[in-house]
C-alpha cells in the first residue's frame, strides 16, 4: 500500500473541526506528522495559514516536536522567508519566529528590530520592546525624548504605551493619550432598565429597536430619554454610575456615531467588567453574560467587524448586577477601534452622509 504524502498526512490537521469532529483522524496522523524531517517544517507552518485554532494547536505541537530533535537542522533561511512573508497568518509568522528564538537567538535577534512597521501585533511587540530597552540606556535628554516619541508611534500594545508615556512623563513630556489610542470618549446613554435577577441582560428593551437620540421611552412609569455622556480619563473610561448612581440590578445602553471614510474592517476594542452586547448598525456582533471577574482592561475583548463608508450606529448594552461588595460597584467601559494591526482608526468627523 502507498505510503501517504506529506500533504495528505497534514490535511486531517486542517480539517479538524469543533466539538472533535475530526478529532480521531488528528490523532492518528499526529505521531506520524511529529516525526516528519526538519525540512518539512515550513510546510507544517503553511498548513497554519488554512488551519482553525484547533488545528493550529495540533500543528504547533507538531512543530515543537520536529524543532526540539532537529536543532541543528532547521531549514532557517525558509523559516525567516515565511516570517519576512506578510501574506501569511499572523500567527503562523510568530510561531515561526518561535522556533528560531528558541533554537537560534542569534539569528532572532537581527530579525527583532525589523518589525516596527509589521501588521502582525505580537512580532511588532517584539520590536518595541527592543527599542524601549535601547531607550532606557540613553544619557541626552533631548535624543531620548525624540526616540520616546518614535516608539509612541510605533507601539500598539497597551502596556508598552503605558511603559512609554510614563518615560515622556518622567522628562516633563505631555502625550495625549486618549488621542493617541483612539479611545470613543463622547456618547449619549439611556436608562436605567430593570436587571432583576440579571433578567434584563436578554430582554430586547427598546433602544434596541428604536436607537433616534430624539427617541423617548417609557420605564418604570417615567418617560427617559437620551442624554449625553463624555469622559475626560486618560484610557477611555465611561462610569456610568455617574450618570444613574451607584445602583444595582439594572442596565444602560450607549450609543455613539463613527464616521468611516471608507467600507473596511476594523477591531471593536471593549474593556468592561459588566456584562454587555455590542451592536454594529443594528447587528449583534458580540454578548458576553459575565460580571465582576477581574478588573476593567483597556482591550480587554477584540471583535471582528466591518464598518460601511460613511456613519456607522455603534451600540452597547451594559448591565450591572446584584451583587454589593465593594469589588462590584464598577458599571463601566471603554470603547476604541483599530485595524487588525492595532493601529487606530479614526472617526472622520469630515464625512457628512
């Protein structure tokens, strides 16, 4: 009987599906696929540009195996041609970075400097912390306040920006970072509606339906009505206990307009340690039904999304509970949007429909 082809070996690692549909080809295949050569590894990495997370779990296990009993016989110039290739998942290209730096740091570290400018977030990481490092070195004010504010532009990460502006700070530099990260600071809010026993995070009230900021709605025997709604913190955040009070079992929605100068897709960033919906020109794009676990991130949820040319309705639902610790009084969020690199879009306040 024919043996197999390399392909054909990798294939039921793509295939794999949820809820272990194709579990039982993917372990029959793996042993086999982890003792293919060295030389096979920068087609194990293409397979990841067509696995799901699943299959790209399986694939990188794989990867791990062949790269540990073959150190000194990785095909290094394929791998760095793969990382270097920006068509490929993004994922795939720091996979690959991966194995060289734990083989080869020596070749890793003249790659390190050359994504600045990379659309993959965590390789352009790698560049920024480099340069932060560098920085930190640097006598002369004046250089170390220019190469600073370089850095700034480069950077997308949360805390490396954090890291960076503290460094401006520290030499009486003044960055307006709510800019800078693109945080949405001007709303308008309604509520508050009922969340007893967290009944109200599914039920379909009717700024959900009817979002006009000229809309009036009745609850609870008043008549409510859209307000405007602004933060001034540096990351973004919007407490909403300032609009209704410190009160509990209950939710508000918010709602702002972005205009997009072009149909692109972006990332929907939210930080909230309440559970919120969020809505794109009336499409659900996201729920997520948990409250309190940890504190509010900046990028603490990342959402797929497509913005269509002109104004875009963004509209997020965020409820609050029952519970009274002191740990739990938070009923807030930010919001900001990126490309999938991490660098900011903009509302383009220019763009009248």
């Amino acid at each position: 009987m024919k043996e197999p082809s390399v392909a054909q070996l990798i294939q039921p690692l793509i295939d794999i599906k949820k809820f272990g549909t194709g579990n039982n080809a993917a372990i029959e295949t793996w042993g086999k696929v982890a003792s293919l050569p060295a030389s096979d590894v920068p087609r194990l990495l293409s397979a990841m540009n067509q696995a799901n997370d699943l299959g790209d779990n399986w694939i990188r296990a794989a990867l791990s195996k062949i790269s540990e009993k073959n150190q000194t016989s990785l095909p290094i110039q394929q791998i760095i041609k793969f990382i270097k290739d920006k068509k490929n998942k993004d994922d795939a290209r720091k996979a690959a970075y991966d194995i060289i730096q734990t083989h080869n740091p020596k070749v890793t570290a003249k790659l390190a400097p050359s994504f600045l400018d990379d659309p993959a977030p965590d390789l352009r990481r790698i560049s920024v912390a480099l340069m932060i490092d560098q920085i930190k070195d640097i006598k002369s004010e004046a250089k170390k306040e220019k190469l600073l504010h370089f850095a700034l532009n480069k950077a997308r990460e949360v805390e490396q920006i954090k890291e960076i502006n503290e460094g401006l700070k520290a030499i009486g530099q003044s960055v307006n970072v709510t800019n800078l990260m693109g945080f949405l600071v001007n709303w308008h809010t309604v509520g508050p509606f009922d969340n007893t026993e967290r009944t109200g995070f599914d039920k379909r009230f009717r700024p959900e339906e009817q979002t006009g900021l000229d809309q009036k709605y009745k609850n609870a025997g008043k008549i409510i009505t859209w307000s405007p709604f602004s933060t001034t913190e540096e990351f973004g955040m919007l407490n909403i206990n300032k609009q209704y009070g410190e009160i509990k079992e209950v939710c508000a929605y918010a709602q702002a307009t972005f205009k997009s100068k072009k149909s692109q897709p972006a990332h929907f960033r939210i930080g909230s340690k309440n559970a919120w919906k969020f809505w794109l020109n009336g499409k659900l794009l996201f729920a997520r039904d948990e409250y309190h676990r940890g504190k509010t991130r900046v990028d603490q949820f990342v959402i797929d999304g497509n913005f269509k040319k002109g104004e875009n309705l963004i509209l997020l639902k965020i409820c609050q509970n029952e519970q009274t610790q002191s740990w739990t009084k938070q009923w807030e969020f930010n919001f900001r949007v990126t490309d999938r690199s991490g660098t900011v879009i903009h509302s383009n306040e220019n763009i009248s429909n």
